[in-house]
C-alpha cells in the first residue's frame, strides 16, 4: 500500500505542511483527509513542501488543486517549495500550477 | 525360565524384528503390549515416554486401557506411580491401587487393583516407564519382576531407535519445507540457492532465506543452528520467521539482527546461531550487510578476481552481553555476484579455513549464478557428501546489457499501483536510465495504470499487464488491460493522460475490442526529445 507522511507546523500566522513518501490514487483521499483536518482559516500562508515527496501524480496534483482553490476563497495565500531537483518537480510544472500559487525552490 | 515363557520371549523378540518395521513407533509399541499381556496374563499394559524437553512422561501406547493415549495424560518426573519409577529408575509393586500410590483417577477408573512398573533404559539412561496392571489383586513374583524388565529392554530399544528414525525423517522434512521452494523474481537481479546436506544422512540448523519487503528492499538471509537433528531444525524454523518478520517493521541489517537476539535470547535459552543479513535497496546499487558471527561474503566484480567483503563479525544471535551491531554497505556495480554460504562449504578436513576460502574466491567468478553455485559445489565439496550441511546463495546485478524485457500481470487494484511502480524504478534502474527518464516514465506508467485501475473493469475486476523492454536508444513501456475504458468523469483523469503525452517521447492509445493498449516511448537519457 502506497504510504505519505503529512507533518504539520505552525509560527506566526503562517503553516507548514510537510509531505513526504509517496501519492498515488491508493492513498490520495487519506492524504486529502489529512491534509484538509491540519488546515485552519486562522493562517495567513499556507507552504506546502514537496521536497521529501518522491512520487506523486495526477492523484496528488487534483489534492493540491483542491486545496488551491479552497484557499483562494479564504483569500490565504498558498506556497509550493519544491526544489529544482526534487522528484516532483516536473510533474508540478507540467500540472501549471504557477497560475494558482508561487513555486519556491527551497523552505528558507 | 519355564518353556512356555521362553517360547513367549521368542514371540517378543519377533515383534521386533523386520516384519514388523512398516509400523511407526505408538503402532510397534501397541504390538508389544498386546504380547506382553499375553505373557504375563495381566489385564492392561501402558508405556510411557519421556517427552525430554518437558521433563514429563507421556503415555505413548496401551493396551487394554481405552482413551489413554488419546488423552494425552502427561506425568510429571517423581509424581505417582509412574512418576516414582522414572525418578527411582527401578522396578514399582503396587499390590493395591488408592488415592495415594497413583496420580491419576484415569487407573482406577478401569478397575485395576495391583501394579507392576519397570524404567525404560537406554544405557542407564531413562527413555520411559513401562507397567502392567491386573483387575484382580496379584501378588508379583521376583520372575515376572524380571520378565518385565526383559520385555522393557527390547521396549526400550525398539522405541529409542524407532524415534530416532522418526525424528530424522521429521527433521529432514521439515527442512526440507523451510528452505524456499522457489526464489523470488526479481528485476535486474539474478539468484541461484543451493544445499547439499551432509554424509551422514541427519540435517543441521543450516538455512537460507530471500524475500522482498514492501517497501521494495530485497532481503538475503543464511544462517546457521548450532547443533544437529530435530531440535535444530525446528528452532532455524522459528528463526527464520521472526527473521521475516523484524525484517518487515524496518530498519538496517543489525537493527533487525539486534531483534532477533533479543527473541533467541528470551524464548530459546542456551540457543546460539550465527546469520548474515543482506538488503539491497531498492535500486540495487548498494548492499547494506551485518553479520552475527557468520563467515563473510565473497564477492566477485566483472572481469576481476573475487574477495572476501570486508563485512566485520559480531556477536552470534543468543549470546548475551554483545556488544552494538554494526551495518556495512558495499557498493554493488551491474554485473557484480555475491557468494554467500555456511561453514560447511569451507571447513575441510586436512585443510586450513584461510586455505579453503582461497578455493572458494578463485571458484567465484561474475558470471551466471547457476552454473556459478554449480562450480562451486563441484570445486569445494567435490563428488562425496560433505561431513556438514552446505548452503549456497549467489545474487548477481545483471548489467544492462544482460537485462531483458520486464512483464507484469498484477490486478487492477489502487494497492497494486505501489507494486508495480517499485518494479518499474528497479527495472529502469538496472538498465541504466537517467533520473529524469525515470521520473517521467514512472508518471507515464503510473498514470496508464491509474486509468486501468479506475476506468477498465466493472466489479468483477481484472488484471493490469505491464511490459518494459529496451529498443536503445528508448524504452518502451506497453500497459495493457482486457476491459473498456469508460471515459474520464472528472478533470483529475483528463490531466493524468496530459501528464502521460507530456512524460513520453510518442504515446499512443488504442482502444480495441479486447482491451486497450498504451505504448508510451522515453528516451534513456535524461532529456527526452520534447
């Protein structure tokens, strides 16, 4: 069974939300669930790092999409860090997924 | 002895001969008894064996007492009757049965009124307790003592060789069904086993093990019981799966050796075996080895001469107050082979342990593992069997060159999406694709599969077939099923086929009568030629 970690933190108005292992369509909705449980309306930003993520396909990118548009309403503003050489780097270009949130190469 | 009697012996000692050896033991022992009731005109006849890792006696065969044995009446060593004969090791008379001469209500229940018992001996040794009983009350003489203890000797001997000749045959099948009946299949890898057991016929705590683990690391277990027979047989059998089992809640080579000590340690006291544990990560470049007393690995690279790996030894599994484990890793290039093995192979008599691992590395060659371990068997053990068992294991890295194409057939189920993704990564790898193929052809594979997962098949299900095979400079990956796609309800599936045209060089989707058929085309290199 495909398995993900979803770690979250949160400073200053801001939330880290800290995916790692794998998605695909055999956990996406747990992912999803998780994800959507850890979110609030009280942040400001919201960053999610894909840097430990080693795989992830349309599955993963319709959470991501979902997640946009929902904080898109909350007027929250959404981060990517995903790093040049990251496993889902080309996968989250190819989504054009620059229209919805900023791409940062790295958390700092 | 009076005629009669002696003509009664005769008829004991014919009870044990070859007529009678189809029989197994409880069944040969039935036969005796029978006779000896007749011998001595008694009513019942029961033995007991002593069961030597309990320390209790079990009855083993009766005559004339219904159920026992099927009860499964355990003595303790000096409880009762039967107890008192086996503490004493000498002959019992019980005239009159009561509460407080026997243990069990299970004699008097049947009416027996006075008791005879003898020790079952081996070479002074006790094995069992045999006795007689009588309904009416009977007063023993010194001859009948002595008949007894006549017919106990040809008992004894009967049921001691008869068990041992049991527990060989147990032991060897019990082996037999621990050692994997086949190896697992494995992209890009190449295994060979053997075992050879030894001269004398017996077995040994000798085993090997290999399996995957979900998360896609490949694991190569050899190990050694100490000590012979069924004893040893059946603790390498509880070894070998907590072995798996540890194996399966993560960690590296000594963690999960660190484990199994811990449970020989516990729950088989005064055990000790040593064990190599071998994981190749998932992309089978590098080997993560610890060893727990057990002699190193040889390792051969292409076109040079094979060597020792530098694999230090700790403490053998079962040994209190070792030290911490240590893991080494060694890189494993294409075309590489590993040798591992038990002490069996490289303890000759009349030759030095240095000199016979020099046999052994000029033995070991990178080539093919089956006629590999074939060489090596002839080179090492020769044509006799060896004084101890033998176990081999090769594991060879194919090189690209050697690496053919790959199929699949799993069902098309969301957990079946994980699998074939670990046997797509191990397969790329070993044929040498660059990390941005890799990427690529995994989402291209991975999205024709989703497809087939969600689109293909009603609710019966069905199977999902993927093939990967090289046509150099590109790769061709085919995902095939035997249903209909019905058409993407959602905008998630229509960006997973964007994702499938963006992440192959040429794909092509054909929907056909008995299923459909993706052909996706990626460069080995890391750019494609979009």
């Amino acid at each position: 069974m495909t398995a993900a970690k979803v770690e979250t933190s949160a400073e200053d108005g801001s939330m880290h939300i800290t995916l790692s292992g794998e998605i695909d369509l055999a956990n996406a909705a747990v992912v999803e669930d998780e994800i959507r449980a850890a979110v609030s309306n009280q942040p400001t930003t919201v960053s999610v790092d894909l840097t430990d993520l080693t795989y992830m396909d349309s599955a993963g990118i319709r959470i991501l999409f979902v997640l946009a548009s929902r904080l898109q309403a909350l007027r929250i503003v959404l981060e990517l860090i995903v790093p040049l050489d990251s496993p889902t780097r080309r996968i989250v270009e190819l989504s054009g997924f620059e229209s919805l949130a900023t791409l940062r190469p790295g958390s700092h | 002895m009076p005629a009669a009697d002696d003509h009664r012996l005769r008829q004991i000692d014919a009870v044990t001969d070859a007529a009678l050896a189809h029989l197994d033991v409880e069944d040969l022992l039935v036969e005796l008894l029978d006779r000896v009731r007749e011998l001595l005109r008694i009513d019942t006849a029961t033995v007991l064996l002593l069961d030597s890792s309990s320390q209790q006696l079990v009855v083993t065969a009766a005559s004339g007492v219904e159920g026992a044995v099927r009860q499964g009446i355990r003595i303790p060593m000096g409880k009762g009757f039967a107890g008192r004969i086996a503490a004493e090791k000498q002959p019992v008379i019980v005239e009159r049965v009561d509460q407080t001469n026997v243990l069990y209500s299970t004699i008097p229940e049947h009416g027996i009124c006075s008791l005879l018992g003898v020790p079952l001996l081996i070479s002074e040794t006790l094995i069992g307790v045999l006795y007689v009983g009588t309904l009416d009350p009977r007063r023993f003489t010194d001859d009948e003592v002595g008949l007894l203890q006549i017919v106990a000797e040809r008992v004894a001997f009967a049921a001691q060789s008869r068990r041992a000749e049991v527990e060989r045959t147990a032991a060897a099948v019990l082996q037999r069904s621990l050692l994997p009946a086949r190896l697992p299949v494995v992209p890009g890898i190449e295994l060979a086993a053997r075992y050879v057991p030894a001269e004398n016929g017996g077995v040994s705590g000798d085993w090997y093990d290999v399996f995957t683990l979900p998360s896609g690391w490949l694991c190569i277990v050899i190990g050694d019981v100490v000590g012979r027979g069924l004893g040893a047989a059946d603790v390498m059998g509880r070894l070998r799966s907590a072995l798996r089992a540890y194996a399966l809640l993560g960690g590296d080579p000594a963690e999960v050796l660190g484990r199994l000590d811990q449970q020989v340690q516990h729950f088989e006291p005064d055990m000790m075996a040593t064990v190599l544990l071998a994981m190749f990560e998932p992309s089978l470049e590098r080997l993560y080895l610890s060893s727990a007393g057990h002699p190193p690995p040889v390792c051969a690279l292409p076109n040079q001469p094979a060597a020792l790996l530098d694999v230090p030894s700790d403490h053998p599994v079962g040994v209190p107050g070792g030290l911490r484990r240590r893991t080494t890793t060694i890189n494993i290039p294409p075309g590489a082979l590993v040798c591992f093995y038990t002490d069996g192979l490289v303890e000759r008599r009349n030759i030095s342990l240095d000199a016979s691992l020099e046999h052994l590395c000029e033995a070991v060659v990178a080539g093919p593992v089956e006629s590999l371990c074939a060489k090596v068997i002839t080179q090492l053990v020769g044509r006799d069997p060896p004084g101890d068992d033998v176990a081999i294991v090769a594991v060879r890295r194919q090189d690209s060159g050697g690496i053919g194409p790959f199929d699949l057939v799993v069902p098309a189920l969301p957990w079946a999406l994980r699998d074939i993704r670990l046997a797509v990564r191990r397969w790329l790898s070993a044929v040498g694709a660059a990390p941005r193929a890799v990427a690529d052809l995994l989402v291209a594979v991975g999205e024709a599969t989703t497809n087939v997962v969600e689109h293909a098949y009603g609710p019966a299900g069905g199977t999902v077939t993927v093939h990967m095979e090289l046509q150099s400079p590109d790769v061709l990956a085919t995902v095939r099923d035997t249903g209909s796609w019905r058409l993407p309800s959602s905008e998630g599936r229509g960006r997973g086929i964007l994702f499938m045209r963006n992440c192959s060089d040429e794909l092509c989707i054909d929907h056909g009568r008995a299923g459909t058929n993706v052909v996706i085309r990626r460069r080995l290199t890391e750019e494609g030629l979009q």
